[in-house]
C-alpha cells in the first residue's frame, strides 16, 4: 500500500544532463515529488576553474544543469531564467568585458534575458554575482572568464553569501528560482577531488580525467582526496607494482565523506528510488560510495528501487554492459551480490545492443531476465528522434508500473465489474451480451462480472471470465459492493455500473488506461461532456414532465457548483454511477475513513476520497436513458440524498 498522501515521492540519483529527459517527464505530473540527488566533483573546465578560485568551494555545474531542467519553460520568466543559468561567455571575453560584467552592465542577449526576470529576482541574481565579484576583488587573483556559465558565476556568489556552505547555497538557489522539484547534494559537502585507478595501475587524478578520452581499461576503484595528489604521492603510487597495493594506497589517503540529512530524509520517505543514467564513475558511482547511504536505502519505505542503463558507452565505461554497470555500482553501495536489494530493477534499451557504441546487455550469454535478484526489463527507452537520448515518457512509465507491480504483485490486472439496473432484466442481458463480445484476455488475468438481483443463463465462459448473482439493497448498493471488494476480493480494479440507464462495458478500457498512465484511484465516467448526450438523457428521463427535467437540469449545475465550492474540485458529472477504482491508489488514509465513518450515499464516497488525497479523474463515457425504462422516483431520491451527503 502507498503512503497516505497525495504525492509519490521520487528520489532520482542523477548527474549533469544524462537524466534530464526523465527528470522534465517526471515533474509533468503533479503527483509526483521529485528529489534529485548529486553530487558535487565535477572539476572540469571552467567549474574547476572556479572551484580552484573559490576556496573549498565544491562544483557547481551539475547543480546548475539539474536547476535548469526543473524549472517551468512555460514561464516566461523561468525561461529566461534558464537560459541565464546556461549563458557561457564567450571565448574571446577580455578585461573590459569583465569590468562591465562586475557593474552589472549586461550586454547582447544576456541584458535582454535579465530585463525579463521580475525586479526582485532580479535583484537576487544582481546580489549573487555581486558578492561573488567582493570576493574576486578583494583576492587579487586571475580567474579566467572565457567559456565560464553565468550560472556558475551566481552558484559560487551563492555559495559566498551562505558562509560557504554549500548545501545551503543550493537550498537557497533552489528556493529563489521557484524549481519544480528539491534539488539536494548527497554529501555534507566534504570538499574533495575524485581520483580512480584503472586495471593497468595507471592513476586519473581528477573527475575531468576520469569522464576525459582514456583507454579502453576498465576503472578499477574510485576514491575520494582531500585535494590534488601531489608529486610525492605520485611517485609513491609509482613505485608500488602490485594493483591491490596502489589501492590500498590510496584508500589510506581517502577522507570520508558522509550523507547529508536533506538526502537521508528524501531517501528514507522516498516511495520509489530511481538510478539515473550518466556519466557513471563521475556522478553515480561517487555518490553510491557516500557513507550512510546504502543502508538508508536499505531501510527507505520505496519496494522499488530501478536502474536506469546508458543507451551508449562513455569513455569511462566504454569496456562496460549493462550488467557491468549493475556489478560495479553494487560494488560501490557495499553490497556486491545485492543481498539487501539495493536494485530491484534494471532498464535495458534493447536497440542498444544493435548499433556501434550502444550499451550491450551482459558478455554473459546466460544472463537474460534476472541478475543477482535484479528483474532485468528489456525495452524501447530512446527517443525515437534522437536515439542517444532517453525517451522520459517511456522510462517513468515503466518506472511507475514497476512500482506498481512491486506494491501489487498478485500478477496480471484483475478486474471486478458490479452492474445494478434496479432490477431491469432485459438491460442486464444486453449488459451480458457486451460482456461476452469484449477482449477481456487481452488486458486481465481474471475478470469477475456481478450481476444484481440478476441470475443469469448458464453459458460457456472463457476461463478468466466469471459471471455471478448477487444481492445488494438500497439506493447505493454500490457502497456495499466497495466495502465487499477491500475485504473480500484480491482483483486490482473495482469497476460499479449503477443507475437507470445504457452505460459501455468497453468505456471501462479507456478509463483504465487513464488511471494506469497516471496516479488516480478512482475513475469516474461523465455522463454530461457530450451535449447531445446530455440533453437527450434528460429527455428521454423526464419527457413526461417539464418540472423534473428543468429540475434535473438545473440540479446537474448545481451538483457541479457544490462540489466545487466544498471541496475545490470540479466535476462535470460527480454522481455519475461508472466508478472505477485501482486499489493500490487508495490511501491508508482513505481504508480508515470507510471503516470508521461508513458512508451512505456515494456523494460521501467521493468526499472520502478527496479529503484522504486520493486522485480523481473523470472521462467522458457513453450513456444512454430511455422512456419507460428510466425510474424518476428513484432518480429524485437519489439525488436529494446525494446531496445531503455531499453537504454534511
């Protein structure tokens, strides 16, 4: 069972831009709340130039590129803002140009970007590079300018005017840009440099060596410094021929570098924990070694815990498979046989395997579905249009299924459908009629028809399929049967079908699709987005009688506004009876409320549901009523104590 609340909470391990399709496709979902994890050893380029500039200062390039996939393009303001974040001068920036920098004198593109940002972020990002510039002025030391981002420039005035505290400085940078999701360093913020050893003994003595051109060797061992290895050291390495004495030796140069209580918190309330693709022995594996983190995983609340695979080799990976990958960040978390199933799952893009420089699955033919307890998911999860790119679409849909699968695991879909026509034999046969002609085997692995106050004929059944009798009385026997399924059945969907009218069976399959591509527990079918529809229901309901169609007409309205007003949600159609409900999206919460306030009418079904932060959708579906089929009595009494349950 999920947690009790609204959201599902996402921890994704991530590096510069490896992730940046799955981070955008997660944070469209309003659901979710996405907890980024990286580390902070990114030394290349102008980012160490930067962090030999400002002293202890840790790398800010892949907080700023993760900063600039979490803001919301649709805003104007926040696409100015991103394009700030990602703003390098240019190659040929000389001391003039530096001076006007420091005055804030923006220039080009660069001032028509700041004059789109409201005045008081303005000022904000103003204050950060002027703290920074403080900083360059008073230390009388060169800083090369040319190629460096911007956004680089206002991280270290961030990091300058949070008493050089760098997870503070990322909080508050977080906060100022409004970012759709936490961005968290998974250390204390040790300031450290990586250093690795290949196979062969040789020594790359910083992160960009380990992520440069290199040979075909595989790395060995990751280790963190306190700083630059220095020519002593050096010729102690060189001296030691054996492979395990260089690691040994550096290991006794290493400084520990501990969890940070942001990642710890996100980690252990995370409900599911996803490894994100990248340049891995530069910004996955370190973070894997980081102390404390492994067992927090251990003992987080998210059953799944997915890694997502390279599409194609790095240079430090390039002598690695997929399996590989797995191996060595198993090795990194301490567990190399996945004994506390730090890893659940593993993505695999199968066209990888069928292109140069795409990443092979194994170089163990033997290995296919499963890994040292790994469930290895072969899949298409490229983008289409870009093969070297991961499709987000199609890795958080599997991402979420897996998470469903783990918090469900009785198999297939199982499905319950409960129909009650108020004792109208002739519909329920058509009812049957559309039961039998539909592909059910091709979506469940069980499907469960219950007819009200209905036996049926007995008939040839396919073997997933049952058809019963039941009975349930009063108004809202569709309560009764919700209560029967929690306890009683193990299917994963509720499908009740109740009223005066012609529903379709097979509007229940787009409703499921909906309810699997999103977070909802619970469907509801709208009877009133057709107009046509809408008007000719009521008609054939109340044709005899221009009092109760205008009053059912009216009363649509006024259900609409009230649920509204009470509850902040607007349904087209909220006493529809076509309800789906998923079961591993009812909250805890929601399981509580039923068995301790039963409800009467299913208008406080709905209020449950919404105040236990259970998601509702609502589809159109097809819906029909005929005259001298239709009950107004039942109707009218329906309503009025639907009413009352939706205002009390």
């Amino acid at each position: 069972m999920i947690a009790p609340s609204s959201q599902t909470k996402v921890v994704l391990f991530c590096g510069g831009r490896g992730s940046s399709t799955i981070i955008r496709e997660f944070i469209r979902w309003p659901q979710v709340k996405l907890s980024l994890l990286v580390n902070a050893y990114d030394d290349g380029l102008s980012t160490g130039e930067l962090r030999r500039f400002v002293p202890n200062m840790l790398g800010p390039s892949d907080f700023r590129k993760n900063l600039a996939s979490l803001l919301n393009l649709y805003s104007s303001e926040q696409y100015a803002l991103h394009r700030i974040l990602e703003y390098r001068l240019p190659k040929d920036f000389a001391i003039a140009d530096v001076a006007a920098l420091e005055k804030m004198e923006f220039k080009g593109d660069l001032k028509s970007l700041f004059e789109n940002l409201s005045t008081g972020l303005n000022e904000k990002l103003r204050g950060f590079l002027d703290e920074f510039f403080h900083h360059y002025r008073t230390s009388n030391r060169p800083l090369q300018f040319a190629e460096c981002s911007v956004g680089n420039l206002i991280f270290a005035g961030a990091y300058l005017s949070s008493n050089h505290d760098f997870n503070a400085s990322v909080r508050a940078l977080a906060g100022t840009f409004g970012s759709e999701g936490e961005l968290i360093n998974v250390s204390q913020g040790e300031p450290c440099t990586l250093v690795a050893l290949k196979l062969d003994g040789q020594v790359l003595v910083s992160e960009a060596e380990i992520v440069g051109p290199q040979s075909d060797v595989p790395i060995l061992d990751i280790f963190f410094m306190p700083g630059t290895l220095n020519g002593d050291q050096m010729a102690l390495l060189d001296a030691v021929p054996a492979i395990e004495q260089k690691r040994q030796l550096l290991k006794s140069w290493e400084v520990e570098v501990h969890l940070s209580p942001e990642a710890a918190r996100a980690v252990r309330e995370s409900d599911l924990i996803v490894y994100g693709p990248g340049t891995q022995f530069s910004s996955l594996f370190p973070s894997y070694r980081i102390e404390g983190l492994a067992d927090c995983i251990r003992h987080s609340r998210a059953t799944a815990r997915v890694l997502v695979g390279n599409l194609e080799t790095d240079h430090d990976i390039q002598s690695m498979s997929l399996t590989g990958i797995v191996d060595k960040a198993l090795q990194m978390f301490g567990d190399p046989d996945n004994d506390t199933k730090l890893i659940t799952h593993a993505l695999y893009n199968g066209p990888s395997a069928n292109r140069a420089g795409g990443i092979k699955l194994t170089r163990d033919p033997s290995v296919n579905g499963s890994y040292k307890n790994i469930s290895i998911i072969k899949g298409d999860f490229q983008n289409p249009a870009k093969p070297s790119v991961h499709s987000g679409y199609m890795v958080v849909k599997q991402v979420f299924e897996v998470q469903e699968s783990r918090n469900n695991p009785a198999g297939l879909d199982s499905l319950d459908i409960y129909v009650d026509l108020l004792d109208r034999s002739q519909a329920t046969e058509s009812i049957l009629q559309e039961f039998l002609e539909l592909p059910w085997q091709d979506r469940f692995e069980k499907v469960r028809l219950r007819l009200n106050r209905y036996k049926p004929a007995e008939v040839k059944l396919p073997p997933q399929v049952s058809v019963e009798s039941t009975r349930f009385e009063g108004l809202f026997s569709e309560i009764d049967v919700l209560d029967d399924w929690l306890k009683n059945s193990d299917s994963k969907y509720l499908l009740t079908l109740t009223g005066d009218g012609e529903y379709r069976l097979r509007d229940v399959f787009v409703g499921l699709d909906v309810s699997k591509s999103g977070l909802f527990g619970a469907v509801y079918g709208s009877r009133t987005q057709s107009r046509r529809q809408f008007h000719s229901a009521l008609q054939s309901a109340y044709g005899e009688s221009r009092v109760l169609y205008w009053f059912s007409w009216m009363g649509a309205f006024l259900f609409s506004s009230i649920f509204a007003l009470r509850f902040q949600l607007i349904f087209s159609d909220p006493l529809t009876g076509f309800r789906i409900y998923r079961r591993s999206r009812l909250t805890d919460k929601f399981l509580e409320a039923l068995a301790s306030n039963r409800p009467r009418t299913a208008s406080e079904v709905t209020r449950l549901l919404i105040r236990s932060n259970v998601e509702v959708a609502e589809i159109p579906v097809c819906y029909r009523t005929f005259a001298g089929f239709t009950k107004a009595s039942w109707r009218v009494g329906r309503a009025l104590r639907n009413l009352r349950g939706a205002i009390f």
